[in-house]
C-alpha cells in the first residue's frame, strides 16, 4: 500500500480522494513541491509557508485541486507503452487556486479533444521509431537476432559509452549445442509456465471463493445493520412513546422529509394538540414546527381532519375532539346543550350498509344527530347517516361521551311527524314520562318536539282532514272552513289549496306564514261581517292566537340580558315573567288535550305538544338548581331543529344543482356537499366553522379535494343480474362451503406445496369445476323465494332478520351458510337496480321490491 500523501494548503487526503472516483482522470492528484530552488519558493509563498520551517527534505505535495484545468496533461507515452493512464503536472505549472469556491473541476472534452488525442499518440509513435527519443525498455523485435544485456551499450563512470561486445561466429558443432541448449531452456521454461499457470489458477479460485464470502459477509453485515436499525427505532419509540404520539414517532424516525410528511398518519390527539397551538397563535405554530423542528401535523393536514367530521358516516370521533377543544372558550352555563335529531330528503342510490346491515334506496333520509348550546350559540353535527333509526343506545352513547368532555345535556329534540312514534317507542317515553334518564349522572333528560315543525304537522292536518274539538263537537276541517271561505280567497289559494300541501311538504315555513297574527286578523274581520252561527271562524280565530302565542313562545331567543317592560311575554324567554307565560302553556295543554285528529295517524300531535310543554315545566327549574343565579329564563329557540334550518335549506339546493334531474347521487357526493355547505353557511355557527376561522384554516387546502370516491364494486358480480342470481349463489356457495357441507356438493381441486406445507387449492376459474348436488340445487331455490320475498324491507338488521327467519323453518340449515347467501343476494339486487337507475333519465321513485 503506498504512502498517504496529504495536501500542505488543504484537507484533501490521498486514502480519502483515491475513493471517491473510478475514473484516474477525474482523480484528485499529489505534487511535490518542485526541487528547483525558484519555482519552490514561488509555490512556498503561494502556500504562506516559512521558507526556515521548510527544509529542503521536506515531502510536502500540492494536491490538483489548486491547479487550472490547463496546468495538466496526459501521459501519452505511459498510455502507449505500459497501458497506464494518468494526468501529469506540466514543469512550469504554478498553482493559483487556493479557496475551495474558486476550484474548478478538473474535466476532459472527449469530443473536442480526441482528435489532438490521435494527433499526440501518433506524434510520439513516430518519434519512438525514428529514435528521436529514446524508449524506457528496449523494443525486441523476435525476428531479429537476440541482443543479449551484456551486448547492450554499458554506461562508464566519464558518461561515455562502451562499445557493444558482438558475439563471434560459431562452428556447426557450437551451433547444435546451443541450438539443444536453447530447447532444453524452452522445455524448462514451458514447464515453469504451466506450474505458474497452475498457480495462477488455483489462487484465482481462491479469490473467487474470497469474493463470494465477501459478498456473503456483506449481506449478512447489511442483515444485521437493518435488524439493528429496527432494534434501535424500536427502543426510539419505546423510549419516547411516554412523550410523543405514534403520528409524530413515525415523522421522527422518517427524519422529517417534507415529501413524507403527507404519508405520515396523525391520531387524533396528535391534531387536536396541533389546532389548539394553532388556534392560540399562528406564529408559535409556525415556530415550534419550522424551527424546532418539533413533530407536528401542517396546516391543510389540520383542515382536512376538520372537514372530514362530515365525509363519514356513523359516529365522528373527530366532532367531539373538536368540542372538547372548543369548551375552553365556553362558561360553563354554555356548555349546556341539547341533542336535536335533523333530517332532510337525500336521494342516494341503492347501497347496502353491512355494518349497520340495511338498505340506503333513492328515497333515503339523510339524518344528522346534532349538539346545539343552550345559552351560547353554537352547534355541531356529531352523527350522521342515511335513514338512521334512532336507538336509545345511540343516544346514551351521544351522550355519555358529550359528559366525558364536559357537556351537560339536558334535551332531546325531535321532528313532529308519524317517525317520532317510533323514536318514542325506542327512548320509552310518552306525555307523561316525558324524559329518560341520563347514563352517567341520573339527571332527568327531557324529550321536545320542534315547535317549527309543530306548528307544519297542524297546518298538514287542516289542509287534509282536520280535527274536531271534543268539548262542542266541532269540525275544524277544509271542507267547513271552505263553506266560510270562498276557493278564490287568497286565505284558501295560498295556505289550503293542495298546492299549498306540496309547498309545505318542501317548505316547512309556511305553516308560520299561516298560523299568524295576519291570518287571525283577517279570519277575525270576516266572524265579524259574516253571518258565524256555529262559531267557527271565531274559534279558528282564537285557537289561532293561541297557536301563534305558543308558538312564539316557544322560539325565544338567548334573553340573558331582556327588558320584561320593553317586550310581549311570548317574546321573552320562558321564565322572564312565568306566570303569565305560564297561562300561554296552560291554554294550548287544555286545546291540545281536548283536539281530537279525523286522521288516527295524527295523532301523535297532541302528544307531542303535551309532552314538549311538560318538559319545558320541568327543565327551567332544574336548571336554576344546576347554576343557581346564572338562568333567568330558558331561551326556546336553541331547543328547535331551527339553527340548523339554515344549512339543511342550502344543502337542498346543492343536491338538487348536482342532481337537477332527479339522478340519485352516490353516498360520498352527498356527504361532500353536506362539507362543503357547513363550511360556507352563515348564521348559527358550526364549531368547525369556529375552529377554522380561528385557526385560519380556510382555503388552506381545495374542497374538490376533499371528495372521497365510491368503494370499488366487486368485479365477481359484474355480470350477475336477479335473473342469474341464484344460479350464481349455488355454484359460489358450493366452491366456498363445499369442504364444510358435503351434501352441497363437489368443487374440483388440486393438493400444491406453497413454503413446505401441502394447500388445497381449487381447480380452474372462478366455479368452472364445482358441481353442485340435486337437493342443494332445490334448496337454494327455495332460499331464492324467501329471500325475494322479504328483500324489499328497508329496515336495520335486515339480513339477521331474514336469516332467523329462514332458520327458524329449517333449523339444520348453516348459519354461515345462509348469511353468505343473503347477504349476497341483497347485493346483487342494489347493483340490478343502480342499473335500472342508471339508464332512466329521470328518477323512478320505485319501492325497493
């Protein structure tokens, strides 16, 4: 190994630079420093060197890296006769680079000089064999005479040349002698060859053999490098688990790259961490993240988590995170809050929900459990999906967790149509148990029907059939309003007409316009010029009166801060002046238990508001004992679906811009439009709307990028259709429970060794080979009409209801065997009729049988 040179001006060291290149011309060189006096001190000076510290044995070099590329030349000579190249330091070079910056990189125009290449190797060609210069070696041509060493010209002391000694002429004897002499060497010297061969072969083999155990020592080192590096991330993230979240441990050890960070999946406290540094100060985020450097999510990855509470259905994990960091900003009289149950009219197409195992046809509700404050504005949409039924074990669970994070929830709000029977019937409530129990604290919570909505049922029921006062048998209906009111009055075109019905059924705000002091007012006019005798129009105007003061009383806002004096009563929040609110509430408790509905099916409507009236009784004081001197009064309107009539009103008219001909949209065109219309209402304010605006998270990030696609379908069901359904189910059923069912029938298939184990695998393509038996055949017919037959139920559990069915007729049938079926069939039947609904224009509004 030669000696290390290293550079008296820079760094460079030979055992370093020799390393970083293959390529000897592109190799940084060492030069000594020249032994001509002159030029020595010349290079010496350049260098900043005392001249007495330098003696004249000094081995100092300079390496090239302080020499222009126009200092060096090629070995041209070297090239020729021994194969070597290199780049050689002309004689009278003189460095003149000595920063690193002002170095430049030492490079060959192959192109330019190629030809000057030929030019200079032809040139020392031709003065080799015109004897211009003389080689290093002699040049033996093996045609000639053999010039042996001691016939070469020797150099004598003086400098002057002996004479060559010519070998004399031999005799024929001398001749023959030296001729068997010469082969008796030849044979000496091929048998010295082929053991040097031999040699030459065997230490080849061996270091072949070396390089082989060298390269399995390399992988064996590469092994236990990465088994290490495992080892030591491992024992990184035990040892900072107590301190850092599995989010920032994995941007820790990807060592921060900003093209990973997008990779990186964040938990939820780690982003809720994030958004309240953020929310606190934009500038410390930005520090603690920048030049700290410190593991945190960036600000689009921040809004998107927020948007993406309204891209799911179910339960939001992300919606309570983001209420629990909104409560610091909140009294605690402010956290009171109340759950109000919202839906509106979502048409979807056909998809089956395997977790919830029920259908979402085109005629679906898009429901959104709600949580609005009581005594603060503000609301959040906790729980979404389409044509949910509301549990009670939903609700204790909604619930349960608002109270984990600080919540107090004192109500549930409800709509008023027939589906709040069923909601009564799952809570187990009534007008008389007007509450259930809260799951944690025991504290009564207090059912409320929307007076708003309310107020639409009863306008519904006068447009149809109306309703009879018990206490005089009076018929309050369309048909006796219209023998006081002429078809062409404008009362009778624009509230009782069935225009009006079909306006309602889409605009719930009518029934205000309606029921209000206008209408009385007019009705009042007309008892008064119109002959009255059975006193109906004046008891239509007074349960009018009665309706709107309810009504009004019932939709009260905030009124911390109210002036009894400057204001009606109805006009105050409950409990300003209670005693004369009070008779407002007795009156519609009496009207409401004496109204008998023509239609039974309405008649949840007295319950209703009997139910809501009770709770309102029983809610103020409970309040006033939780934060004594803190409650005046209850404002009403927070206890309505109301604050959120702004979003639900401009999320109807994106569904019907994105679907103006009644096309049903897929689930995630729904859910997006449901983000995109929260993100952009005003009014009452959602808390993700709060967060990003105090965060100043909106525009971070696109909304069409926000858009989920639709799960891929499976491609197996591709080509099956209701007519071929159970054609299908029997040869797949056959193909997968076969081994488990003999009576089912055979699948063809072969015994394979994968990874030292024997595996069945089955014979063919998809069911090619599976021959199903005769009696499974007339089974699975059978399980064709069964299933048929109840399929067009849309309700929850509607495969296990389907599946106990048919187990309770034939016990002895598989379970397994059966929810594999149906489960299937309810699927092949969704994607049969997205087909129909795909090739229609408009939207058949078709039962799902």
């Amino acid at each position: 190994m030669s000696a290390v040179r290293s550079c008296a001006l820079c760094q460079n060291r030979s055992n370093i630079t020799d390393q970083q290149t293959d390529d000897v011309l592109e190799r940084i060189t060492y030069h000594k420093f020249p032994t001509n006096p002159e030029r020595r001190d010349r290079w010496i000076e350049f260098c900043d060197l005392p001249k007495e510290s330098f003696p004249k044995s000094a081995y100092k070099f300079l390496c090239s890296s302080h020499f222009t590329p126009e200092c060096f030349e090629r070995d041209l000579r070297g090239e020729l006769l021994y194969g070597t190249k290199r780049m050689t330091l002309q004689k009278d070079a003189m460095p003149t680079i000595r920063s690193v910056s002002q170095q430049l990189k030492r490079t060959t125009n192959a192109i330019a000089t190629e030809e000057e290449d030929r030019k200079k190797r032809k040139q020392e060609v031709d003065k080799l064999l015109s004897g211009e210069v003389a080689a290093s070696e002699p040049i033996v041509n093996p045609f000639r005479k053999h010039v042996c060493d001691r016939m070469m010209g020797r150099e004598r002391s003086d400098g002057s040349v002996k004479p060559l000694h010519i070998i004399p002429p031999m005799s024929e004897e001398e001749l023959v002698q030296r001729i068997v002499e010469l082969e008796r060497e030849t044979r000496w010297q091929r048998e010295e060859i082929g053991r040097l061969r031999a040699t030459i072969d065997g230490k080849t083999e061996k270091i072949n053999f070396a390089k082989a155990e060298l390269v399995n020592v390399a992988i064996l080192l590469q092994e236990l490098k990465e088994h290490t590096n495992r080892h030591v991330e491992d024992r990184i993230a035990e040892l900072l688990a107590g301190r850092f979240g599995e989010g920032q441990l994995a941007s820790i050890l990807a060592g921060l790259p900003e093209q990973t960070e997008a990779q990186v999946l964040w938990t939820e406290d780690e982003l809720a961490k994030a958004l309240r540094l953020r929310c606190i100060s934009m500038e410390a985020f930005a520090y603690v993240r920048q030049q700290l450097r410190y593991p945190l999510p960036d600000a689009p990855q921040l809004a998107r988590w927020i948007h993406s509470v309204y891209l799911e259905t179910g339960h939001s994990s992300a919606a309570f995170r983001l209420l629990e960091l909104r409560k610091s900003a909140l009294k605690k009289v402010e956290l009171v809050c109340t759950l109000s149950l919202v839906r509106t009219n979502a048409p979807v197409r056909y998809r089956y929900d395997g977790m919830r195992d029920q259908i979402v046809g085109p005629n679906a509700l898009l429901h959104c459990l709600t949580v609005q404050g009581v005594f603060a504005r503000w609301q959040q949409i906790v729980h979404i999906d389409f044509d949910l039924i509301l549990s009670r074990e939903k609700v204790e669970k909604t619930i349960t967790e608002l109270h984990k994070i600080g919540y107090h929830v004192v109500a549930i709000t409800t709509d008023c149509d027939a589906t709040i029977v069923r909601t009564w019937d799952a809570l187990n409530v009534s007008a008389n148990q007007h509450y259930i129990r809260h799951p944690v604290t025991d504290n009564a919570v207090y059912l409320y029907a929307c007076p708003a909505r309310t107020l639409a049922t009863l306008h519904r029921i006068l447009i149809e059939d109306g309703f009879v006062m018990q206490e005089n048998n009076l018929a309050i209906t369309k048909a006796t309003l219209l023998s006081v009111l002429s078809e062409s009055s404008t009362i009778y075109q624009r509230y009782l007409s069935d225009g009006a019905l079909l306006e309602l059924k889409s605009n719930p705000d009518l029934a205000r316009k309606f029921i209000s002091l206008k209408t009385t007012t007019a009705l009042r006019l007309l008892a008064h010029t119109d002959d009255d005798e059975e006193g109906l129009l004046s008891t239509v105007t007074t349960l009018f009166d009665l309706f709107v003061d309810w009504c009004d009383l019932c939709m009260t806002t905030n009124g911390q801060n109210f002036t009894p004096k400057q204001h009606l009563i109805t006009e105050l929040p409950y409990g300003a002046c209670e005693d004369e609110q009070n008779i407002v509430l007795d009156g519609m408790y009496d009207v409401m238990e004496s109204i008998r509905c023509v239609n039974a099916d309405y008649e949840f409507l007295p319950q209703a508001v009997l139910l809501s009236i009770n709770s309102m009784r029983k809610l103020l004081p409970d309040l006033r004992a939780y934060y004594p001197g803190e409650v005046k009064g209850l404002p009403m309107l927070p206890l309505s679906t109301t604050p959120m009539n702004g979003t639900i009103c401009k999320l109807k008219e994106c569904i019907q811009r994105q679907a103006p001909t009644f096309r049903p949209l897929s689930v995630n065109d729904v859910l997006f439009q449901l983000c995109k219309t929260v993100a952009s209402v005003e009014g009452y304010p959602h808390v993700t709307n709060l967060h990003l605006q105090q965060a100043n998270l909106f525009g971070e990030i696109p909304m069409e990028s926000l858009h989920r696609s639709d799960e891929p379908s499976d491609p197996e069901l591709d080509a099956v259709t209701d007519a071929n359904a159970c054609d299908y189910l029997t040869h797949m059923i056959v193909a997968r429970l076969g081994q488990k069912y003999d009576y089912l029938g055979e699948a063809s298939s072969v015994i394979e060794r994968t990874g030292g184990q024997y595996v069945v695998k089955p014979l063919g393509d998809a069911f090619g080979c599976v021959k199903p038996s005769a009696l499974w055949r007339e089974q699975a017919k059978q399980l064709e009409s069964y299933v048929c037959g109840m399929m067009h139920e849309q309700k929850d559990s509607l495969a296990e209801s389907i599946v106990d069915s048919i187990l309770a007729r034939h016990p002895r049938m598989g379970r397994d065997l059966l929810e594999l079926y149906v489960r299937t069939r309810i699927t092949i039947r969704t994607r049969t009729l997205n087909g129909q609904l795909d090739e229609t224009t408009n939207m058949d509004r078709q039962p799902f049988s």
